[in-house]
C-alpha cells in the first residue's frame, strides 16, 4: 500500500512532525510513505517531495497580498506536482495544512475528484471551512456557518492588503471541497470537530483524533540546572514557561507582559518561540528566546519550568500544554477553545481569559504545593490519552478501515 501524504512542512513544526510520524507508523504496518511539502523540511524517514520553488511561494503570497486568493495560485508547482502524484499511484492521500503558499487547492480537488483516490484529511485549523482566515474565535466572527463576507480579519494571516475575496473564496471551497466522495475529516480535538459539525464540511465522515506526544523523548529530565543556571533563574524562584510556533495577541503574547507586571521578583517567565523584533520589546523580567527545531531542547525547558502557561485564547488543540504535562510540569491555560479538554483537575487549572488576578491565585496555588504535587498526575494523563503511537496507529487503522471498503 502507498501511504502520501501532503503538508506545508515535513518534519518540521507541529504539523510536519505528525506527519513524519504518521508515516513511520505506515511503514511499520507495511506501506510505502511519501510526505509532499510546501515550505520547510528536515530529514525524515519517507520519502520528500517539495512542491515549488521558493519563487512559486514569493509569488503565492504576492498573489494573496493583493488579491486575496490564498490557495489559488501556485498553478505551475501543482500541476507539476500532480505528475508526481501520477508516478506514485498512491492509495491512500492524507491532507494536512494545505494553506501556507505553495499548492493550488482548486486544481488538486478537481484532480483527486477525477481520481477518486479515498482521502483524508486533518484538520489543524479552521482554513478549510472559511473565507479567509485559519482562526476566527478570537473576534468573536460566525459568518463562516452561513457564508463569509466583510472579513474582519483581512489583514491577519493569510494577510490581503487591498481586496476582500472572503465571499468568494468560501463559495470555492465550499463546492471543491465538497466535490470529493471519499473524504474523512479528522479533527484534532472535541471543539474543532463540533465546528466541522456546523459548517460546510459536515456532509463528510467526521471525527476526532487528538495530538499525541512522543512519551520517551518529552519525559521528566532529572537534571534540569542547565536550564535555570543558563538564564539565572535559582532553585527557589518560580520559572513560568510559554511555548509557541508563532507568538501574537491570540496567542497570548501581550498577557504575558500584563502579566510580568504582576509577578514578584522570584517568579520569571521564560517564552520560547518569538522573533528577534518580539525580544527587544520584552520588559526585563521576561526572557526571551528564539524558535528551536530541536525537541531535546523543548524537553528540558518543559522540564525545567515549574509551570507551563497556555494563554492563547485560539487553539485547535494545544500541544505545548501536552509536552509540559508529558515532562511532569503543570499547567494553567484559558478556558477557550480546545484547551479546556487537556485539563483535569490533577493537572493544573482552567481560568477565563485575561483574569490576571484568578490567574495569579493558580500560579501561586501551584508554587504552594509545589510541583511534585502534580507531576505523576500530569505524566499519567498523556500515558493514558496523548500518546503519539497511540494516534498515529488509530491513523493507520483508518486508512486500513477505508481500504477494506
């Protein structure tokens, strides 16, 4: 059986490293895997394919800038990219991020209608049922149930400048993504799926199918003083983590610097993920830190804070608070979104968004019983429900199960 799969990145990220996992677990249960991506790879175990040039997604996003036709440009690298799909015959197609500038979701849909290969596909936001944006929860915008227009969020990623195609790129995706008939929809978490439920997508097969972690490699790290002696943060002080892809005000970035003014000096925030520009602006009690690829690294700081703070107020599922409690580290997150479904009372505490007074309560809370506290209770939870090979097998018995039909 051949396995492809087609994400904007292959090992890299979230997304790229649940598809290079995903695809072990093919190969495992006997298929052949290939990953197509768009923008940015590591090495990995199946077989790449880049789909474009770094021109092809220059132009995409110069295209989506003035026109706002995100997912409808990139004509040229799809086409191309189709004979590939033509060589490997595959049996299985496994849709991830297809928005990141690089694919043209017209010409695939109506090439995957004609082929009427069974597809499935994950979805890691809300893009796919919407106008416009990946994520619409933090403006409070439902005209994506009815039918987008006048998207507030014109400006936010995939960014337009001058026009709003919100309402006729939901009419797009709409009929193309709904011309498929073997198409299974996954959803990351609960929330997401019954979002799916109310949107166009609900003609589809649905369900969910949580995020896992690797157990063994975000695991409790006994020596963890690097990490503090490192930034000068002392055994007796309280190290507050936030971890993110791409840090924003949905994501929670200006809540951590309300929330640094709060703080006694022996509580210090470390986040990790923010750009050089985002550093500069930081006051002097927050330390901040570029992206890292490396998942060794992201343990030890999991391991090394004493509590991982989750204040986005958009996510799909949350993975950042999974790898914290896979580390042994509590957590506190917004009660919003996907969020609260990570949570049990052992774990660490839901609070409502921007309560920075509940909010300090939760994190004093914490210091007062100390991390031990709730260590074996947060690595018992991800043993028992967020397991990566876990997830990736309910994948493989999935394509196995439409297989057989």
């Amino acid at each position: 059986m051949r396995l492809l799969q087609i994400n904007v990145s292959a090992n890299s990220g979230s997304t790229g490293r649940i598809a290079e996992g995903i695809g072990i677990a093919a190969q495992k249960a006997g298929f052949s895997s290939w990953i197509a991506y768009g923008r940015h790879a590591n090495n990995s175990s199946s077989n790449l394919i880049k789909i474009g040039s770094n021109l092809d997604h220059y132009e995409h996003a110069f295209e989506t800038r003035l026109l706002d036709n995100h997912g409808l440009a990139s004509k040229k690298a799809t086409f191309s990219f189709l004979k590939e799909i033509d060589k490997i015959k595959p049996d299985v197609i496994h849709l991830h991020n297809i928005h990141g500038y690089f694919i043209n979701f017209r010409i695939l849909f109506s090439y995957l209608k004609k082929k009427d290969i069974p597809i499935v596909w994950t979805l890691h936001d809300c893009w796919p049922f919407t106008g416009h944006c990946a994520h619409f929860s933090f403006c409070k915008c439902n005209r994506w149930i009815k039918g987008c227009h006048d998207c507030p969020q014109k400006e936010i990623y995939p960014r337009s400048l001058l026009i709003d195609q919100s309402q006729v790129n939901y009419r797009i995706k709409k009929i193309f993504f709904n011309n498929i008939s073997k198409l299974t929809i996954i959803s990351v978490s609960r929330w997401l799926d019954n979002l799916v439920s109310l949107s166009f997508l609900n003609r589809h097969d649905h369900l969910f199918i949580y995020n896992g972690v690797d157990t063994d490699l975000f695991s409790p790290h006994s020596n963890t003083n690097a990490i503090r002696t490192k930034h000068n943060i002392q055994k007796d002080e309280t190290m507050l983590l936030g971890v993110a892809n791409v840090w924003n005000k949905r994501k929670g970035l200006y809540d951590f610097i309300e929330l640094s003014k709060l703080l006694s000096p022996q509580e210090k925030i470390v986040l990790l993920g923010l750009t050089r520009k985002q550093i500069n602006i930081l006051p002097q009690n927050v330390i901040g830190l570029e992206r890292t690829e490396s998942t060794e690294q992201l343990a030890e700081y999991y391991s090394a804070a004493d509590i991982v703070l989750n204040l986005s107020q958009e996510e799909s599922f949350g993975l950042t608070t999974i790898e914290g409690f896979s580390c042994g580290t509590p957590g506190i997150g917004y009660n919003c979104t996907a969020t609260p479904e990570l949570f049990t009372p052992d774990t660490g505490y839901i609070v409502s968004p921007a309560d920075f007074s509940r909010l300090l309560e939760c994190i004093r809370t914490i210091k007062k019983n100390g991390k031990l506290f709730y260590s074996n209770a947060c690595r018992k939870h991800v043993l028992d429900h967020f397991r990566a090979e876990d997830h990736f097998q309910d994948y493989i018995n999935l394509y196995n199960n439409i297989l057989s039909k």
